[in-house]
C-alpha cells in the first residue's frame, strides 16, 4: 500500500516533467517557463510525516516558453553539482548548474520544441523534439541527427553500449538506431508511443 508522503508546491503553473538527480534533488519543469530544484530539508512541521519536507533550492529561468523535459548530468570535476538541463517549447535545451538561475549553455538547432531529454553515463545528451527528430549532443555539441519518424519525437533512451538509441513517436512506432543509422523499426502499437523504459538483465 502506497502512501503520500510528501507533496510539493512552487510552481504558478501545471507541471510537466521532474526527475532525480544523482543527489537525490528533484527537478520539475513546468509550464510556468521555469525549472524548480527540491532538496530534502529537515522537517519542522508536525503535520508533514518525519523527513519528507521539500524545499526549493534552485529556480532556473530562461525559457520563453513552457519546460516540456528534464534531465541531469552526473558530477564531474568541472561541476562538482552536476548539470540540470531542461528542453523548452522555445526550441533551447538551457544547460544549468543547480544553484545559478541563468543557463551557462544554451544548445540550438532544433526547429520545434523540444520533447524529451535523456542522458547517458559518459555525458551523452539525447533530445527528442516535435521536428521529428532525434539529436545527439557530445560536449555540448550536435554530432548525430537522426532522422526517420513522421510525427512528433516523445521519448528517447540511451541503450546500453556507445551509439544506440532508442525514439519513440507519435507516428505509432518506437526505432533503435545505431551509429547514426535506424537498424530496427518496432511497429504494432495503434496510436503514439509517449514513453520508453529499458530494463536491464542484471543476472
């Protein structure tokens, strides 16, 4: 049985995306064009169970509209915070350090918002975007686009191993591609594909 433990208010407007970071941070996206880091703060308030008080720590700006897809880079000796990033409806995936309300980058190309946003452990950057399009983002730079889907990208994923990747779509298919290439289209869904897990065989 499955109780709330915790509820979390900030935002002005419907939120849209959150994820954790490897801090243990919760980042949400809203429609209310900003981004919200949450940190576990001790608890004060005899109404709210033991250790579940959440408080904002960081509110990232910079989107002219609404913040569709969340994700965090690990912690690297550069940022020893890790890096949020967050995919508007702008176009921009903003690149931040939790704690510095402006983008430090700004990543473009995309020609319409962005959807969905996955990272990889070597600090590979996937974006998803209504273009129809998948990017693939090295050192903050654009080295793969992946082109293929008819219909708005909503999710991707980074499969295990350099170079695959997994879209789905609302053109009702879900595609891996490898190196730059689709190897293998999945279709049998009858309307879009708005997320993707991928579930590792630890045995």
């Amino acid at each position: 049985m499955f109780e709330l433990s915790a509820l979390l208010t900030g935002h002005s407007a419907d939120v849209r995306c959150c994820c954790m970071d490897a801090q243990g941070r919760i980042i949400t996206g809203s429609r209310d064009k900003t981004t919200a880091v949450w940190e576990q703060t001790p608890n004060t308030d005899n109404n709210t169970p033991a250790g579940q008080r959440w408080t904002i720590v960081g509110k990232l700006e910079g989107h002219s509209g609404f913040v569709n897809a969340v994700a965090a880079l690990k912690i690297t000796p550069e940022f020893p915070q890790g890096l949020v990033l967050t995919g508007g409806q702008d176009k921009i995936i903003n690149v931040y350090c939790p704690d510095i309300t402006e983008p430090i980058r700004q990543l473009t190309g995309h020609s319409d918002g962005i959807t969905c946003l996955s990272t990889g452990w070597n600090g590979t950057i996937l974006s998803g975007s209504a273009d129809c399009t998948v990017r693939v983002w090295e050192d903050f730079a654009v080295t793969e686009v992946l082109k293929g889907h008819s219909a708005p990208v909503w999710d991707v994923a980074i499969y295990p191993g350099r170079g695959t990747y997994l879209s789905a779509s609302g053109d009702k298919t879900i595609r891996l591609w490898r190196e730059g290439k689709q190897e293998t289209l999945f279709s049998g869904h009858l309307d879009a594909v708005r997320k993707l897990t991928i579930l590792l065989d630890e045995t």
